[in-house]
C-alpha cells in the first residue's frame, strides 16, 4: 500500500503493486517474496510432477503470540504510567484478524493444492475474518482494560504529531553523519494510523473454502486470557 493511499474493502484486482510503500525495506521486501512464490507455481518438479503455489496476505492480527499490535501498546501503556496518548485519526479505522482464523487460512490453502485444485493456485489472496472494522485505539480499548491501562481522555492532532516527526527526522538526518540515534516513532506508523484500509476476503472464501473458525466473541475471550498473561518488568 502507498503512503497517503486508504483502501474501502479493496481486493486482489483493485490493489495494483505501488511504486511506493508505507513501510521501506518490510512492504518491498514482502512484495519481492510474493512474486518469487507465485513466479514458481508451475515449475515442473523432479518426479514430473507441477509445484503449486499461492500467496497469503494478512492484515493486522492480535491474539495468541502477537508482539505487535496489542502487546506492542500494552507495554507501552506501562511504561507511560498505564495511558496510551491517542492522535485524532479522525474517522480513519483499519482491519483486525485474529491469529485462530488466520492460521485457518493457511491451513485451507494447504489443503486445497493438495486437493489439486490448480484453479486456486497461482493466486494472491487477502484474508480477513469477522472482526468489526474498527478505529485502532477503540480496539486496543479492551485489551487496556485488562492491566487497569486506559487511553487518554484527550486527542493530539494527527497533523500535528507528523509535522513534528518531521522535524526531529529532518533533524536526526542533518546530524547523522556525527550521531546516529534510534528514534522509536516513524513517520511511517503515524501516517499508518490516519489511513482507513480494509480489505475483502471473497477470494479465499471462493477458491480456498475458507471461512472463519472462531466468531469476534470468541476471538475476544481467547484473546484476553492471552494478553492478561503478559508481564511487564519492574
């Protein structure tokens, strides 16, 4: 996805490959890996047979064995005295699949090239579950609430918070050649953050006979006794 782009139920058709990226080095080194996969299917294999192949592409995913989205922000609400700062993002919202389901995807493509259905392989496909569409500090709102952590009670401009980042990169770039320092904000995530992007999951439910495992409830409950697990150091 390119910086400034926001994506209303995009699909494989309609998300043509950006010539630029929100995040450098992560997104392109993705993109460059899909291509070589898909590139592959096809290949004619040593016992003859045909290598099939298919790409996945999650969204954001919480629950079992996240670092990122929610357990990234639980650790940072500790470390602020139990608040997580929230920008005015606006109307903007983003997409959330749990872990249980997005393991299910893989496990569906699995079993369809095995089945031999090469209608299927070839393919990019974008997953999803039914997890409401929602603003990003509404979703982690849950999650907070299981340490005690609340988000603030006020909003920073978003605008606000980007033209300051740019000055401390601007900054941090002109000063480099002398010090180098490791700045934990990006532009890149704040920008993220102001965007709506979500996507369909047609495809895989089409081609891949895929359809979620665990209902939002349920992805809920098993999501809060994973992060409620989660300690914080002293």
């Amino acid at each position: 996805m390119a910086p400034g782009m926001e994506v209303f139920g995009g699909t494989e058709k309609s998300m043509a490959k950006p010539e630029q990226f929100f995040f450098d080095g992560y997104a392109p080194s993705k993109q460059k890996a899909e291509e070589m996969v898909l590139k592959a299917n096809g290949r004619i294999l040593n016992d003859g047979g045909k290598l099939q192949t298919l790409s996945l592409r999650p969204v954001v995913m919480y629950g079992e064995l996240d670092k990122f989205c929610v357990t990234f922000n639980l650790h940072a609400a500790h470390k602020l005295g139990g608040v997580i700062y929230q920008l005015d993002t606006g109307r903007a919202v983003q997409q959330f699949m749990y872990a249980g389901n997005a393991a299910w995807v893989f496990i569906c493509a699995e079993k369809t090239l095995r089945g031999g259905n090469s209608d299927a392989s070839g393919h990019a496909y974008f997953m999803g579950d039914e997890t409401p569409v929602n603003n990003y500090y509404d979703f982690l709102k849950p999650y907070l609430a299981i340490h005690n952590f609340k988000l603030s009670s006020f909003r920073i401009p978003h605008r606000l918070v980007l033209y300051l980042l740019y000055l401390i990169w601007l900054f941090l770039w002109v000063i480099s050649p002398v010090k180098q320092f490791n700045f934990p904000l990006g532009l890149a995530s704040v920008i993220y953050l102001g965007k709506t992007r979500y996507y369909s999951y047609d495809k895989a439910k089409k081609l891949l006979s895929y359809s979620p495992l665990f209902s939002p409830e349920e992805a809920f409950k098993k999501g809060h006794k994973f992060y409620s697990l989660l300690k914080f150091p002293k």
